[in-house]
C-alpha cells in the first residue's frame, strides 16, 4: 500500500517519496528487493538535494549495491550529504579519508569529518575520534581526549568504545585507572560480541582484577572470544582447562 503511495509521488518528482521508495526496495519491504531500483530512487532524491539518499547512494558505490562499486563515485555522494551537516555522511567521508579510498589519504581531513559528526553525536564518529586521539592520528596523542570521546560513544552503546574505554581504566590512560570499571566496559562490550573485550573479561575473571575470581566464567568468556577467532583467548582456554 505504501508503495503505491510512494511511486506515484515519487513520479511526480516528490523528493521524499523518492527516497523512502528507494528504501523499500532496498530492504524489500511492500515490494520485491531490487538494489538496483533502490539506487534508482536514491539517485532521483540525491539529485535533488535530499542528503540521507545522497549518503545512502555513496554507501552503494562503496559496497556495489545494485551498481559496480566506483570509490570516488562513494566519496562524491559522502561529500555531498556531510556538507550538508548529515553525520552518516561526515563519518564515511572520515573513514574514506582515513583509508585512502576514492580519495588521497589524509588523516588530518579524516579527523575534521570524524569531529564534525561527532559533535552531532554521531557514536562511530565518537569512536573513530577517540582512536584518533589515542592514536596521534591527524591530531596530537591526548589520551584525555581519547577517553572522553570513547565515553561518549560507549554510553550510546558503541561496543568498540565501551572496550577501549575499559582499556583506558585498566592502563590509566586519560583517566584514574581503576580494574572495577575497566571490567564494567569490557562486560558491556563482551555482552555485545566484542571478542577483544570477551577476552579482556575472562582475564579479569581469571586474575581478579576488578572482579572475584571466577575460573568457570574466566572460561566461558574465553570461548566465547576464541568462537570468534580471537587467537589470544586460545592460549590461556588452553591453560585454564589444563588446570
């Protein structure tokens, strides 16, 4: 019924309706996923300005969805929509500057659209900007910096940040270490499949740093972290086991 709706608005040059038309087909909701009538749409709206389809066309040159993967082509519609303030479209213009991607790499430009979002309250951006600072990436190491941005995004549930930020607190890096919080972050990340911060939280279960020893929860963290082909749980599952 929406569909409808939204094609004969969409015809008539209805912005919107364009978009939210190349929505449905992309996810194939009310009518048959067709990618490349997704990017049909997209296109018509990205032409008129619209900029959530402008960034929702680049992230299809970017992965070839329902047209060949062309990375400047990516990088022309990320700019597009971040000058226009849309986040989704700084951060993945970020992540292109960063990676060298359909444009020169420049850290330094990556930082800027990583900020730009982050402000907006973008979490990934909030992520990337910590790694960022943590890093000396295109910006001087701060590892206070660092810190508070991956706050930012751990609290919106970034499972990346909420691991980093249980690192800072294990480390004292940009905050006062402290073992009870580091493993607060590591077990909200774990929770998510972080497998880094799985095997983060079966090293505290193990040692007692932050939390009461536990060997059985020390190994089903572990697993978990070595399910997913994390190659430093497998030395101490091994050991642990062994005992």
């Amino acid at each position: 019924e929406a569909a409808v709706w939204f094609r004969k608005a969409a015809v008539q040059g209805d912005v919107s309706a364009q978009f939210r038309l190349g929505r449905l087909y992309e996810s194939g909701r009310g009518v048959v996923k067709d990618t490349k009538q997704a990017v049909h749409w997209y296109g018509l709206a990205a032409e008129q300005g619209h900029a959530v389809a402008q960034w929702s066309l680049g992230l299809a040159y970017k992965n070839s969805l329902g047209v060949e993967k062309n990375e400047r082509e990516a990088v022309r519609w990320f700019r597009k929509a971040a000058e226009q303030g849309d986040p989704d479209g700084q951060c993945n213009l970020g992540v292109c500057y960063q990676k060298g991607q359909g444009v020169g790499k420049d850290d330094e430009q990556a930082v800027q659209w990583y900020r730009k979002a982050a402000e907006q309250g973008h979490a990934a951006s909030q992520y990337n900007l910590g790694v960022c600072y943590k890093n000396c990436r295109g910006v001087g190491k701060d590892e206070q910096q660092a810190a508070e941005w991956y706050r930012k995004a751990a609290e919106q549930g970034n499972a990346n940040a909420q691991c980093n930020l249980g690192v800072c607190y294990e480390d004292g890096g940009g905050v006062v270490a402290n073992d009870r919080t580091a493993a607060l972050w590591y077990r909200k990340a774990a929770k998510q499949g972080c497998d880094i911060a799985q095997y983060n939280l079966g090293r505290c279960y193990e040692t007692g740093r932050g939390l009461t020893k536990n060997k059985q929860l020390a190994l089903q963290w572990y697993r978990k972290a070595a399910k997913q082909g994390f190659a430093a749980a497998t030395k101490p599952l091994r050991a642990l086991l062994a005992k």
